[in-house]
C-alpha cells in the first residue's frame, strides 16, 4: 500500500470512529458471562420477565416459571427486581420452585423482588410500579428502588423516572441503587429503532439519573427486542461496579428482555 493510500485509510477510519461517537454508538460492547461470586462482590439482578404473543404484552407466564427459576438459581443474586409479575398464580409458583432460602417480596404494579441477604426494610415510593428496600450489605447500608416506568409517553417516564430518584435520594443510607426497566431506548445511531414520543425528553430523563448515579452496565448491549436498552442499573459513588450487562440466551418462549446483572462492591 501506497504512503497516500495508507494515509486516506487512515483518516477514513478516524472519521468513522468520530461519527460513531458522536452518534451515541457504544464500541466494544460485551454481554455478561455469569460465574461464581463472593463475598464482598454483591450481586443485583434486575428482569423484566413478561413478553408478548401476538402483539398483546403478557406478565410473567406459569409455562415460564421454571426457565426463569433455573437462570436465578445459576446466578446466585444477592436481590432480583422483577417487573411483570402482576399475576400472583405465577409469582407465587416462582416463590416456591426457588425454595424458602430465598424471601419474596412485593411491591407495586406487578414488581417484585426476590432477596437471599438478609433482612429488608420496606421504603415508602410515590409512584405505582415500584418498590423501595434498604439492607446492610458489608457494614453499609444500600437504599434500593426499582421501578417498571410506561412504554408509551416520554412525559410519564420523565415524571415517574424522576420521582422516584427523587424518593430515593431522600432516604437515609450509605449508598443507593436505582435499578428496573425503564424504557429508555437511547441508541441515537439506531434511530429507526427508537420507539419514543419524545427523545429530547428521554435524553433529559436519562441525564437527570446519570448526573447523580452511575450507569452500571453502559456500553454493555441491548437488553430487549428489538435491540434496545430498556432496562438499568445505576448505582452510587460508594458502589464500585465489579461487572455488569445483559445475560444472552435466558429468554423462553415470547419473552422479550434479558436480565440485566450487576456485580458491586459497597465501598
């Protein structure tokens, strides 16, 4: 190759590395790989586990439970925050095929959780769709909020997203986690995707959290269909983030997101 040819290679590749960051896209994606984790590395998984068959969304199905029951026990979470688990025939058939070692608890609007650490105080949030908890993780203790924020209206998610954060904010504690799906699908260089009324809004929702918490698994992929970012965690400056992204393949059925897992360290 030619000096000039290499040169014109050279700026080309540039200039594509300047539009894909400037177009939002995120290079070096990569999924979670589960493995064995201990103590102190702290282990969150949040899922929305409904879906859709032809064309109408469903929560959490019973022919379901089981796949979903097989993943978390693969993981070992320390807290799982579902969302889609209105129907309590089904929550209830997931409580009892993880065992009693594991403590359900549930919140608002078909979100749950499933603990095994410990025991959980219940935080009052102002919103439907959610659930609030404060345990003691390694001596500190962590505020939690989950929250399942609307699929249809920029404006809703801006009020409910922010609520909530607000909320939690305001809690006592050494550090806080806000975590669930939010529906905010911010893949600017895949705008045909995008399934907002209102992306400046989302934009502003989003950097309303990411000024005050971190995003745990950004850069890491998609996590829902068809290939969108919905679901989120984010932490405080106290919680040092180990791992965190999507884990591929766990989806049965008409699901259609992952679970989104976080490996932390309070600090």
């Amino acid at each position: 190759m030619s000096r000039a040819a290499w040169l014109e290679t050279l700026l080309w590749s540039l200039a594509a590395l300047c539009f894909f960051g400037a177009s939002g896209f995120e290079l070096g994606q990569a999924n979670y790989a589960p493995g064995a984790h201990a103590a102190p590395v702290f282990r969150v998984v949040s899922w929305n586990v409904g879906g859709a068959s032809g064309g109408e969304p469903h929560g959490l199905l019973r022919a379901d439970v089981e796949a979903v029951a097989h993943s978390l026990r693969e993981l070992e979470p320390d807290l799982v925050f579902l969302q889609e688990v209105q129907e309590a025939g089904a929550l209830d058939a997931l409580a009892t095929s993880l065992g009693p070692s594991w403590t359900l608890q549930k919140g608002r609007g078909g979100v749950a959780l499933f603990s095994t650490h410990g025991p959980l105080e219940t935080l009052r949030l102002p919103l439907a769709r959610s659930l609030g908890v404060r345990l003691t993780v390694n001596g500190a203790e962590l505020a939690c909020a989950a929250l399942h924020a609307s699929a249809f209206s920029a404006h809703d998610r801006n009020r409910e997203i922010g609520a909530t954060l607000d909320a939690l904010l305001e809690q006592h504690g050494d550090a806080f986690l806000l975590a669930g799906d939010l529906n905010l699908d911010l893949d600017l260089d895949k705008r045909g995707d995008l399934f907002s009324n209102d992306v400046q809004r989302d934009v502003e929702t989003y950097n309303y959290v990411a000024t005050r918490l971190t995003d745990a698994a950004r850069g890491r992929g998609t996590t829902a269909e068809p290939d969108r970012r919905l679901d989120y965690v984010f932490v405080s400056a106290r919680v040092l983030v180990r791992d965190a992204g999507p884990w591929k393949g766990r989806r049965v059925d008409t699901m259609d997101h992952d679970p989104l897992v976080a490996d932390l360290e309070l600090r």
